[in-house]
C-alpha cells in the first residue's frame, strides 16, 4: 500500500485515459501500463503536481533532469487544473480525479482545448476513455 501520495502530474489523468501500450519507447510505454495498473487497481492517494512524476521518470523526452517539452505540459496541467477546478497540491484518490477528468474534459469534448496538437492526439480521437465506465463525480451532469 501506498504510505503517501503519488505525485500525479494533472494532464497525466488524460494520457492515462487513452493509453493502449504505444509510447515513446518500450521502456516508457512499460512503465506508464505499469502505472495505470497500480492506480486503477489500488486507488491510491495523489496529490497533483505540475512538476515530474512516476510517469516522467523514463520519458525520453526528459533529458538531463530536463523536460524538453516544459512550457507544453506545463500548460496542460493548468488547463487540466482550471476545467476540473481543483489546485496544484490537491490531493484525492485516484479514481476521484478520473473521474473529473471524464466528466469536466473528455465526456463534454474540451480534451482538444487542454492538449490539441500534441503527438499522440490521433491516438487519443481512436481510442475511447477508460474513465467513460466510471460513475460521474458529484456536481456533473
């Protein structure tokens, strides 16, 4: 079990969503399906963070302690903030942020509003949303 938090970067909770098993590279694409499991699975804690996570740690973008795409995600995880109104450092369980993501992003179209253009978009157009099977957070229609 978990014995605090996971740091869960906010646009995390839309790539996790859509994630078949492509990626960046196998390690990457191993590691976030190895992620996805332990947070589905066990619903742990998160506290969101716009900073690295458990997810950054093998990306190859991330170069030298350095992401190179910064200002990009930087401005998904605020977008991701804003649409579910929750701040930096908010902590729920898991599935709990599933589920705003599902049903303040993705349920009512706005996923091109937070990440348009980025390079897995044509993924994420093909592949439905795990979160469509959760139940919708208090206050959604």
């Amino acid at each position: 079990m978990w014995d605090k938090p996971v740091l869960l970067r906010p646009h995390h909770g839309l790539c996790l969503a859509h994630f078949v098993g492509e990626g960046y590279s196998g390690p990457f694409a191993e590691n976030m399906g190895q992620v996805l499991s332990d947070l589905t699975a066990e619903n742990p804690l998160v506290r969101l963070c716009c900073r690295v996570d458990g997810i950054c740690a093998v990306c190859p973008e991330r170069r030298g302690g350095a992401c190179q795409t910064a200002a990009q995600v930087a401005d998904y995880d605020q977008a991701v903030l804003a649409l579910c109104a929750v701040g930096e450092g908010a902590e729920l369980p898991f599935l709990d942020f599933a589920r705003l993501v599902q049903g303040h992003i993705i349920a009512p179209g706005r996923r091109r509003e937070v990440c348009g253009g980025c390079r897995w978009e044509d993924l994420c157009d093909r592949v439905d949303s795990r979160w469509a099977k959760l139940s919708p957070p208090c206050g959604t229609p």
